[in-house]
C-alpha cells in the first residue's frame, strides 16, 4: 500500500506539475523521517516584482507544507548579483548591488502581503524562518538572507574542489551557452546556488530543493556537492514544468512582446487572465493553480 508521500507525489503527476524528479525513493523515506521534511525554494532578485510564474512556484512549494514539509524562502542576493544563465542565449545585464537590495526588500514586502496574514511585530530578530503545517494558515514569520558572506578562497575551497569542469559543461544550460559565449561569472552560477542547498542542508536539517525546470542543472548540482560531503544523505530536489500560455510558450519577464501579469497588478487583470484563457488551458491551470481533488474538479 503506497504510503502518503507516494500519494503526494501521484498527486503532483496527475495535476501536470512534476518536470524532473531526483532520488526519489529518498523523498519517499522521509515519510518515517518527519524531522528530515524540510524543503527550499529561492527566488532571485532580479526585478523588483513578482509575476504569475512566481505565483506558480510558490503554490507548488505550499502543497509541500500542507504534505507535513517545513519550507524555507530564500531570496537570492549573490545569485542576483550574477543572474542566472540557463534557459538564457545570452548574458544578462549586470544589476547595480543598490538596486539588488532594494528588490529584495520589494519583493520580501510582496511575498509578506501575499502569504502572511497581518500581525504586530514586538521585535524583528533572525531566527529561522518559522515552519508551516496544513493547520497552520500563517506561512511565514520573516523572510530574509541565510546565507552568509564567505572569502573567495573558501568558498572555491569548499566548492569548487568538488565540482569539476567535465562535470558542470556536461549540463544543457552550459552546453548550449559555450558555443555563443559564457563567462566565467555566468558559469559560477550553478556553484553558488549548489553552495546555497549545501549550506542549508548542513545548519537547516533542509533535505529537498524546488524550482522550475530551467533550474534541473542547478539543484542536481546542489544535489552532487552535499554527496561528496555527505555521502549517506538523504537529499532530494523537485522541479516543475514552467508555465506556458496555451500556445506553449513560457510565461516570464524576459519574454519579449508578451504582457506579464504581474501579482500587484488590478484584480480586473487576474480576472481577464484566468476568463479569457482557451478552455483547455483552463482545465490545466485549475489542476496546478488549485487544491481541489480529482472529484472536485470533474464535479465543477
């Protein structure tokens, strides 16, 4: 008999979210493991809004804390300063560190209206940010930047010694990019954000990392450098297919010619959005967008 988690992750298969799926029979045993649930989706920085692609992510990373998972927000700060390079032709234009904080401090203020419900602060400290359960409506206590500052030297030592060239060229993101031009802070991308999985594995107890799909190379990479430390762990990353419009292209930003909705935009927008949509892309978004079952969504 399939246990919850093997439910949960049928679940997600018939609802058209899961893309790629790593050591999975390791999620399956966090189902007798409940202090080892604890899971991570990070966001850069790089615009000072979040749009309806975010929206995605963040409602795929919610059916994981109504699964029992502890969920950490990190909002990226030296993976912004670079820009991420997979799915991308060519390199992004590099951000002033001034308009990287004050994005960051934008979107903090967007995912706080959004997930958390309004409440008096007595003081602000850094703890961790607080963990959320099905009975639990308040989705996060704070969100801020874990990860620490770190010498250059150390971090190449602590990274780059375990990750080889052979092995970071052999991902599609890279390959693809070689050939029209990659430069060696684009190709540093991948350490840091696996650096990022490792720290949290190793001061978060944080065994999964979530993402969309042009983030695979990414988080297998983060998977691959807590195994030459840990070898025994018990890691595991997700990643869900990006959200397409009904003609199958990628909803994003840093897609010309295409109108984003962003989440600050005017309820009427949602509204046209969601309205407007082919009725085939509507039984598709109901599946991801929503919590309603199987036999809730046939009823409607």
């Amino acid at each position: 008999m399939p246990n919850n988690l093997q439910l949960f992750f049928q679940d997600l298969q018939q609802r058209g979210i899961v893309a790629n799926v790593a050591n999975l029979d390791n999620f399956y045993q966090l189902e007798l493991e409940p202090k080892k649930k604890v899971v991570y989706l990070g966001i850069d920085c790089t615009g000072e809004r979040l749009h309806i692609g975010h929206l995605f992510l963040l409602i795929q990373t919610i059916r994981f804390a109504k699964e029992g998972f502890q969920i950490l927000l990190v909002l990226g700060g030296a993976t912004s300063k670079i820009g991420d390079p997979s799915d991308k032709n060519e390199e992004r234009p590099l951000l002033e560190v001034e308009k990287i904080e004050n994005y960051q401090a934008k979107i903090k203020a967007q995912i706080e209206r959004i997930l958390i419900k309004p409440k008096k602060r007595e003081k602000n400290d850094l703890a961790p940010l607080e963990q959320f359960y099905a009975d639990n409506p308040k989705l996060l206590n704070d969100i801020y930047q874990i990860l620490k500052k770190m010498n250059f030297i150390d971090f190449l030592r602590q990274t780059g010694k375990y990750l080889t060239i052979a092995y970071l060229s052999s991902k599609e993101t890279v390959k693809k990019r070689i050939n029209t031009g990659l430069s060696f802070l684009e190709f540093s991308y991948p350490l840091i954000q696996a650096y990022d999985f490792y720290y949290l594995y190793k001061n978060y107890n944080c065994h999964g990392q979530l993402g969309g799909s042009d983030q695979w190379g990414n988080l297998t990479t983060g998977l691959k450098l807590i195994k030459s430390f840990y070898p025994e762990n018990q890691t595991f990353a997700f990643n869900f297919p990006l959200l397409a419009d009904s003609s199958g292209k990628k909803i994003s930003k840093s897609e010309s010619g295409k109108k984003i909705l962003w989440l600050n935009s005017e309820p009427k927008a949602f509204f046209d959005f969601f309205r407007n949509m082919p009725d085939e892309q509507a039984e598709i978004y109901i599946k991801q967008f929503t919590f309603l079952n199987e036999k809730q969504i046939n009823d409607k």
